[in-house]
C-alpha cells in the first residue's frame, strides 16, 4: 500500500490557522488559513478550466504569493505543477511545454503581454483571469500520496536538451525531514526566499514552510539591501543564497554584525571561493555550505551548526537518511559524486534512456566531482563537464575562481578551458573589476603566487558581468562561446 499523509497544508492551516505563512516584501501578509482557503478557492477556479487529477499544468511567474496558491491548487486537484523558467526563449519554453504534455499555462499579470505574445499551442491564463471565474464545487484532496508526482522541474540543459526531473510528494516531503534534522526547527524561524520558486531551491522553502509551520519573508528577486534589511528589522532566520548573492551581502554588511538570532546563510549552487567564506567566517555569517541539483528536490549534503566554521570549504555530509559514495579510480582521490536517498526523483518524464543511466540501483550519478576527507566531509570541487584537462593534468575552474576571487579589485570571477595545440586545454578567466586600475598582468601575477604553473590562467577577459542564469549560477557555456568570438 501507498504511503499517505493528510493534505499538508490542510494539516498545517487545522494546527495552527493564524501562523503567519507568507510575509511580502511589500507588507502584504497571508496566514495557514487564510493560504489554505485561496488556494483550495483557486483550484475550484482551475477546475472550470478542465484541470483535473494528472493534468500538466504549466506555471511561468516571478516570485510571488498567487504563485504559491497556484502550486497548492494545483496539488488540491492532483494535478502535477510543471515549473517554467521566465529567462526562456519561446523556442526553448515551446520545448517544455511539448515534452512534459502541459495542457495549460498559468502566469502571473506582470508577464501576461509577453508570455501571450509568446503563441504557445495551449492556453496561458493569469492568476487574476482564473480569480474571476466561478467555482466548480468538486471534491478537493484530503491526503497525499506520497509517491504521486507533484512537480517537473526542468534540468538547465546546457548540454543537449533539458529533462524534466519527476518529483513526487515524498521527494519533497523527504528534502525537508531532512533539513530540519540537520538545522533543526526554532520557534521563532522565518526563511527568507529570494531564490527562483520555479527552481528547486526556491520552491523547496514553501514546501519546508507548509510542513514546517514557519513564515516566509518572500522577495521578487535579490536585492542586497532589501536581503540586508530583512535580516537587520524583519526577523529573517534563514536566507538561500548562492555564491554571487553572499559576496554582495558580505561586501555590504561590513564591520557590522547580524543578529543574534539570525541563525543561517544557506550556501548552494556550486563550491564558493575560500577567501568569500573566510570573510564571512571574520564577520560572525553562519554561512553552511550545501550540496544538491534539481534531482535531489534541493540540498542532500549540507553542513551542520556544529562544522560549519570547523570546515570550511565542505558541503558537510549527507543529509539523514540520504548516502553518499564517490566513483574514482585507484590513483585519484576525486571521483563522481553518486547520492541516494527518498529525496532522489526517480526520473526523467518521458526520458527513459536518460533515466536509465543517471539512475542505476538506487544511485543516481551526479556529473559532479569531489572527494571526502578522513571524516567523511564532502568536497565539491567542479562539475565533471566543466574539468579542463591539460596535458594530462586534472584543472578544476573552481579552485582558480576561488584563488582570483582573493584579489580586492574583481568582483567576480569565471574560468573555463580554451583549446591548445600543446596541451590540449589551458585555463582562460573572465573578471569583472571594481575599477579600470588593473590590468591582465595583474591578475596572472596575482596567480603566480597560489597556482601551479599549469592551473595559471593563459589569458585574461575583462567584462561588465558575467552570465549567470535564474538562481545566479554562473553558466560556463555561455563564457566558451564569449572567448570564441573574441
């Protein structure tokens, strides 16, 4: 028999109906009940649409609360929420849209001339269209299924075509059992979500929120001071933050300190440079580092309160009840990193190919390589696609990103390999300075000092930003084809 739970957020708004559940940025504020009541509201609307149990349903919105009504809806129908990325082309959405069978697209009013002028094959309706039209009195989920799908999320696809990774209700459900036993749960919790909702790390805190019974501090999109302040007036707890949003919020907060009660920085989307990690450690930022993708439904290693200043530098250990091993060969303490646990998706929709290999017994490979040190602590050190190999030698972009992020004068840095007669690939980096003062030489010098002869970048770019995609990851792909139209 299936594993069911009564409907979380049923649950969550009959325990404690007058919890703050969503606090906006701009003052608005909705509590368990009164989240519970719109959404079960919007899904009698949805109903009217044709919406029903096992409809893919697309939604393509910025941050905000009508989106998270709309997912909730959505899972009173037993419909699966399919969650679209709004930096997409039409090409790229028509794709999706296609591949994960959407019967319909959900947007929010801001996007609604672009998203229509878009000429998708399916219908687009805007959160307000379906507040306006009337209920159909049908019978609303009580429970949950725990493996039923809930939500599709898309791979970023920077090689070939994206998949959508399937996650069910347990998935979900398993991501936040498992983070609450690592950070533990305090009365006075509030997570601050900046992050995409139409990613997993984004998404992941409202589903944390509705389990958790905890508030949510919810922003359109970063912005250090508005972050900043939150965390300063707001009673913010919690902030997800990736690696460029931390260097902003550490530039900014200075000599000062947070908080007491500010408990966590959340550290995801790839390996942070040491000298970032050290400056928060110098500022008193309880900044845990965290390892996880889209197929993991968000953090699967993270470090725990009591490590995150003893090892810097770590993702931590595996969440409870997550594994972790690393495939590497005999010589080599780097190999792939292979995660497991009832968090992991069980699969490409549609991609049984796909689904096949990067899940094998349980094991799903991550593409990512690290090692773990004598006590177990993950070290991520590159995704495996993004290894430049020169002559022979094993370079990892991140570790010079981490070294040239030591120098004051860039803002950011991003290295990726460019082809060699000689030695196969040497390593190039892109910079964004502070000012016009240094010069190429500066940086390679710089380098000199803490890389090996071969790991010292070849040439040096100069840019006005560097691509980063929805949750702020650098995109390396797109850096090769800048360096081969230079």
């Amino acid at each position: 028999m299936p594993e069911v739970i009564p409907h979380w957020l049923s649950k969550q708004a009959n325990l404690a109906p007058d919890q703050l559940a969503i606090e906006h940025v701009n003052g608005e504020t909705i509590t368990f009940s009164e989240l519970k009541d719109r959404s079960q509201r919007f899904a009698k609307r949805l109903a009217m649409l044709g919406v029903t149990k096992g409809s893919h349903v697309g939604i393509l919105s910025t941050n905000n609360a009508s989106m998270i009504v709309a997912i909730h809806a959505l899972s009173y129908i037993g419909a699966v929420s399919v969650m679209l990325n709004v930096r997409l082309t039409k090409e790229e959405l028509t794709y999706q849209l296609n591949d994960a069978d959407v019967t319909v697209v959900l947007t929010c009013d801001s996007l609604e001339k672009e998203v229509v002028g878009m000429d998708f094959s399916v219908p687009v309706k805007t959160f307000s269209e379906i507040g306006k039209l009337e209920e159909r009195q049908v019978e609303l989920q009580s429970e949950i299924r725990l493996d039923d799908v809930f939500t599709i999320i898309y791979t970023s696809g920077t090689t070939g075509f994206p998949k959508g990774v399937m996650h069910t209700y347990g998935n979900h459900w398993w991501s936040a059992m498992g983070s609450a036993l690592n950070l533990g749960i305090d009365s006075k919790d509030k997570w601050l979500a900046t992050l995409p909702i139409f990613h997993i790390g984004g998404l992941s805190i409202f589903i944390k929120s509705v389990i958790y019974g905890m508030p949510v501090y919810l922003v359109e999109k970063f912005n250090e001071q508005v972050v900043h302040d939150a965390i300063m007036e707001r009673g913010v707890t919690i902030v997800s933050v990736v690696t460029v949003m931390l260097k902003r919020l550490v530039e900014l907060v200075g000599r000062n300190h947070y908080p007491d009660a500010f408990r966590c920085m959340l550290l995801g989307g790839g390996p942070a440079p040491k000298p970032l990690l050290e400056k928060a450690k110098a500022n008193n930022i309880p900044v845990f580092q965290s390892y996880g993708m889209t197929e993991t439904s968000s953090q699967i290693v993270t470090l725990s309160p009591t490590d995150a200043l003893k090892k810097l530098g770590s993702a931590g250990k595996p969440l409870f009840p997550a594994q972790l091993k690393i495939e590497r060969t005999k010589d080599d303490p780097v190999g792939e990193i292979f995660v497991k646990g009832p968090m992991v998706a069980n699969g490409y929709f549609n991609k049984e190919v796909a689904t096949t290999n990067a899940f094998q017994h349980g094991w799903l490979a991550t593409g990512d390589l690290g090692y773990l040190d004598d006590d177990g602590f993950l070290y991520v050190v590159d995704r495996r696609k993004d290894l430049i190999i020169s002559g022979g030698e094993n370079i990892y972009p991140t570790e010079i990103e981490s070294v040239l992020s030591g120098l004051e004068q860039l803002s950011e840095v991003g290295v990726v390999g460019k082809d060699d007669e000689t030695w196969g690939q040497v390593p190039v980096a892109f910079v964004v300075a502070k000012d016009n003062m240094i010069t190429g030489n500066d940086v390679i010098t710089y380098a000199r000092d803490y890389l090996a002869k071969y790991k010292i970048p070849k040439q040096v770019y100069f840019v006005d930003r560097l691509p980063r995609n929805a949750s702020n990851k650098l995109v390396r792909n797109e850096l090769v084809k800048w360096m081969k139209n230079n």
